[in-house]
C-alpha cells in the first residue's frame, strides 16, 4: 500500500526474482476490482474496490494460475465491503 504525490493510495502485487530482486512478468500490477451488488462502496448495481479504505489482511493463495487475496477496511466501522 502506497500513497502517490497526489494523495491517490495504491495496492501493487509485485512479482520478483528473490536472486536478483528485479520485477518479473511485467509487475507491480495494481490491485483494481469491481463486482455487481450494491453498497457504500458502489454505484448503479456495481461495488468498486477502494484502495484508501481496505489493507490486505491474509497470504496470497495461488490456485491454477490465479492469485487470491483477502482484504478488509481499515478501522472496522461502516458500511464497508469485504474483498
């Protein structure tokens, strides 16, 4: 999690070479989701992931190629959605 000079907060999942500590297949990728539903977190029946609202909170998993990530908000409160 990181903050831009703007202010704007980012997730990136980078992917490097423990040998060499250079990025691999064309990593960091930002963290960008959006799921139907509706929520503080939405707009028109689709919820929008919030980077400055929600801090990683369990281990990657890859499973058959696809990485997975839990995240949840960062103070707990609100009408926040679970990622």
């Amino acid at each position: 999690m990181t903050s831009d000079a703007s202010g704007n907060v980012h997730h990136r999942l980078h992917a490097i070479d423990l040998a060499t500590g250079a990025e691999q297949f064309g990593a960091p990728t930002e963290i960008a989701a959006t799921y139907p539903g509706n929520g503080a977190e939405g707009a028109n029946g689709v919820l929008i992931f919030t980077p400055a609202l929600h801090t990683v909170r369990s281990a990657l998993t890859l499973v058959n190629g696809t990485i997975y990530m839990g995240w949840t908000t960062h103070c707990m409160s609100g009408n926040y959605i679970r990622w």
